[in-house]
C-alpha cells in the first residue's frame, strides 16, 4: 500500500521553482563536534573505563603493590533504523509539474520534487537523532536511550534539581552547574555545559541586560540585546553548547570526550534512495528508502552534572 500522497495546490501562473519545507531542527550535537563520534561500528564497540585510588603512597624499601586499579567498561551498540515510503507516480500527473515528468506514459516523478524529497528525508533523519541523542527512549519505535535518559538511571550522575529556566534565573540556575562540576573536570579544555533553546535564549537576554543578574541596564558593551551574534557563549570560562534535542529547562556538564556517539558508515544517515519501481513489478511505484544504524554511550557518570 503506497504512501498517502496529499497534493494541494493553487497553481495560477508560472512554478517559481523551489519547495519550502517547515522549519526543521538541525543535527547541531553531531555537525559542531559537540560529542565524540565513533564511526564503524559494525555490532558492538566496548568503551574501557579506569579508576585508581590515590597511587602515591609513602616510600619504602619494598615494592608494596598497595594501590588498586578497577577496569569496567560500556558498551557501544548502534540500532538499526529505516525510512521506507512508497509515492505513485500517477498522483502527480494532475499537479503543475506534470509536463517535467515526460509525455509518455512510462514517465517519472518531478526531478525537482525528486531532489527536494531525498532532501527532506535526509533533514527529518537528522531531526530525529539529534533528539535522540539527548532525549530518546529505546522503549518507543523509531528511538534509541539518548544521553538523559541514562543520566536519570545512572547514581553515579551528580544530579542537581532544576526549575523553569527564566531571564530573570538563569545565571543563578547555571551558577548550580557550575558550582556541582568536581574539581578534576573544572579546567578542562573540552568541559561543556550543554543547554537547550530556551535555557540559551534566557543566557543571552539575561546578558543584554534584561534578566535581574544581567550587566546593568544595558547588557554587554550597552548593546542591550542586540549584543549578540550566534558567536561562542561562556560562562564562568566554561564553554555553552546550545543543543537542539534536549529538553527544555535541563543542562547538561561534561567534557565532551565523555561522550559517544556510534554509527556504521557517517555517509549511511546522508544516503538515500530513489526507486522507480516499473522495471520491477510494472507498477507506478517510486520507493524512497534510507538505513542507518546509530547509538550513544558515554564514559564515567560521576564526571557528569545533570541538570534536571
């Protein structure tokens, strides 16, 4: 059974020549290198974890195998994932494309429609492993366990209580992760604080002066809230990742090195096909299809803040 193909259209003149899709969230974990990504992974990949009490003992004449050394491990394991859409070819013949799928009857689909489909596909895939890196449960279909929901489960997690995240908090909000990170991370040249849209839009708005902890009336260099650029944000030296997938009034502190994202091939969540299936079966059908496996781990939970 195809696809159900809705076509709406109020055609009056000549096509400009584009496809506007809504707005979609981009992969922004995986296309800033906010996470360690780990490609190839064929099955399983095992992450070694090593702890150490205090080795430095105090001298004696003897060797004296006092310290003791814990080897633990994790384990990476991508799941499998697919797009599988059926479209007929006879569905667009009424559209006011009609005349780019040829005259004859063994015709195609639109090649601008074409290109914009695969596009579309690829963006929604991206859409969806960016939530659920963050946020996903391996319970629903179409999902993998993301980053907090292992968190939650995880009492080696320093865990801090949160609250809806204002203007008028956030700089003492953010204060708590900051103030929970041990001391051995703080310093670190990859600690990142990760936050979502609206704990980032409150940070920002509370710069330009606007929240109660903001820089005076005017914010930073009395730009009020035209200070800002989309340029590096910081807080107390430590560097802010706004990640679209997580949810909302959650942070998230650790350096990224602890954090893992698998997948077989990176080019397999870009690949995607188009199949005219009337060399096949003799039907009207184009199949659009996408496989790509991926999953997240991360490394020791008591060198991560969570926020929630």
């Amino acid at each position: 059974m195809a696809t159900t193909t809705s076509i709406t259209t109020t055609y009056a003149g000549e096509f400009a020549g584009k496809y506007i899709a809504a707005a979609l969230l981009s992969g922004t974990t995986l296309d800033n290198g906010l996470i360690e990504i780990k490609p190839n992974v064929k099955y399983k990949e095992v992450i070694k974890k090593l702890a150490t009490d205090d080795i430095v003992k105090d001298a004696t004449c003897d060797f004296s195998d006092t310290s003791t050394v814990t080897l633990t491990e994790r384990i990476l394991q991508p799941e499998e994932f697919q797009v599988n859409l059926e479209l007929c070819k006879k569905d667009f013949r009424s559209d006011w494309e009609a005349v780019q799928m040829g005259y004859s009857v063994y015709d195609n689909l639109p090649p601008s429609f074409s290109d914009f489909l695969m596009a579309h596909v690829a963006e929604k895939v991206a859409q969806r492993i960016e939530t659920n890196i963050w946020q996903g449960t391996n319970a629903t279909a179409g999902q993998f366990d993301g980053f907090t929901t292992l968190f939650a489960a995880d009492g080696d997690v320093v865990d801090v209580t949160a609250t809806t995240v204002t203007a008028a908090n956030v700089i003492e909000e953010m204060g708590k992760v900051a103030d929970a990170i041990p001391s051995a991370l703080y310093g670190k040249e990859d600690l990142t604080i990760y936050v979502p849209q609206n704990v980032a839009k409150a940070y920002v708005r509370a710069l330009g002066g606007f929240g109660t902890s903001g820089l005076g009336a005017n914010g930073v260099d009395n730009k009020g809230t035209m200070w800002y650029g989309q340029g590096d944000l910081f807080f107390d030296g430590i560097r802010i990742a706004m990640v679209n997938g997580m949810p909302s009034n959650e942070m998230v502190a650790t350096q990224s090195s602890n954090l893992y994202f698998g997948t077989g091939l990176l080019s397999d969540s870009n690949e995607v096909k188009l199949l005219d299936m009337s060399d096949l079966d003799g039907s009207q059908n184009v199949r659009v299809i996408m496989r790509f496996t991926a999953g997240i781990q991360y490394g020791l939970g008591s060198e991560v803040v969570y926020y929630s």
